[in-house]
C-alpha cells in the first residue's frame, strides 16, 4: 500500500515537473540541448575548484562546489524529461541530442576526475569514458542513445565525485568503503565500454 502510494506521488511530481519544463521551453526557449551544455561548459571550472579543494582542504569551497555540482548533475535528469516532454508536441529528432547527452557525461566526469591525479582508477575509469565518447560519435544513429548498463554507470559516476570530496574535506566516509565504491564504478564503467562496443560490433 505504502509502495504504491509513493509510486503514485513519484508519476505526479514527474507530470508536474514535465509541465514545468515545457513552460520554461516555450516561454523562455530552453531545450536540451542547452541543459546539456551547462554540463559540458560547467565542467573545467567545477574541476578548478576541485583542485582548490584538494589543495587547502577548505570545508565551505567543499559544500558550495557540491551544490553547484548537483545542479549541474541534474540537468542530466531535466533535459531527458524535457526531450520527452517536447516529442508528444513536436516532430524531433532526438539522435543527434542522444550523443551530446552522453558526450556531456564523459566530459563532466573527465574532468571532475582530473584534479585527483593519475592513478589506477582515474586512468581505468578516463580511459574507459574515452572509448564510450568515440563510440557515441561513430556509432549509428540508433545506438546513440544511453543503454541501461551505461545509465547505472552515469549514477554510480555520479556519486563517485562528492564521495571523493567529503573523504578529502572530512574523511566521514571510511576509506574502505571509499575503496569498495571505486571498484564497483570502475567495473560498472567497463561493462558498459563492453555493451556499447558489443552493440556496436553486431549491428
């Protein structure tokens, strides 16, 4: 009963978010494609303060990146539900949206990356997300879109970055778990290089 009462107000807050998006794209011109460039033109000045975090290990520098960081992050959840919003009111192609939406995760994640250094995971999980972006380029049109493997390594990518911060500023999170993370990420990244490149291959 609880279950289904809380899938019914997930679907209603979903709707309401839905018409809310679509008012600002009407109104204001917003597409999802400019959601996905905030992520995109976001991402080496979130990594700058990611260095300044890494290098005075200030909490405050810490807390505000992580509110700009989930901001950013979420426009990932908002031009999806707006891509849908506007294909049951227009005729879009979507395929050309699809790689930029996946390029944008890459490059966010890259980036955010970086400032950690070169290491085992970082080049394990940059290097992976180099092959994912040179096959969202190349492949066809109709492989462009995310699969379900490389969606649940968006979120678990996702929540890498602010557990990486937090264990810099505060070291709340206990390193062994911080350690369990990274390996369960690195392997969600390279199953989904193996999905996309076996989708790729056998087209």
């Amino acid at each position: 009963m609880a279950y289904g009462l809380l899938i019914y107000i997930i679907k209603i807050m979903l709707k309401k978010l839905e018409k809310f998006m679509l008012l600002l794209h009407k109104k204001y011109g917003i597409t999802p494609d400019i959601l996905t460039y905030v992520r995109i033109f976001s991402a080496p000045w979130l990594a700058l303060l990611v260095s300044k975090i890494i290098s005075n290990k200030s909490l405050m520098l810490a807390i505000f990146t992580l509110i700009l960081y989930i901001l950013v992050v979420a426009t990932d959840f908002l031009d999806g539900i707006l891509a849908r919003a506007i294909s049951k009111t227009e005729n879009h192609n979507h395929s050309h949206g699809g790689m930029l939406d996946r390029l944008a995760d890459k490059i966010l994640i890259i980036f955010m990356l970086i400032p950690f250094g070169l290491n085992l995971f970082t080049f394990l999980i940059i290097l992976a997300e180099s092959i994912l972006a040179f096959q969202a380029i190349y492949s066809p049109s109709h492989e462009k879109q995310a699969t379900y493997a490389g969606k649940i390594k968006m979120v678990l990518q996702a929540f890498l970055i602010p557990i990486l911060i937090l264990q810099l500023v505060t070291n709340f999170i206990p390193e062994m778990i911080v350690y369990i993370y990274i390996i369960i990420t690195i392997i969600s990244t390279w199953v989904s290089v193996y999905s996309h490149y076996f989708y790729f291959k056998n087209d």
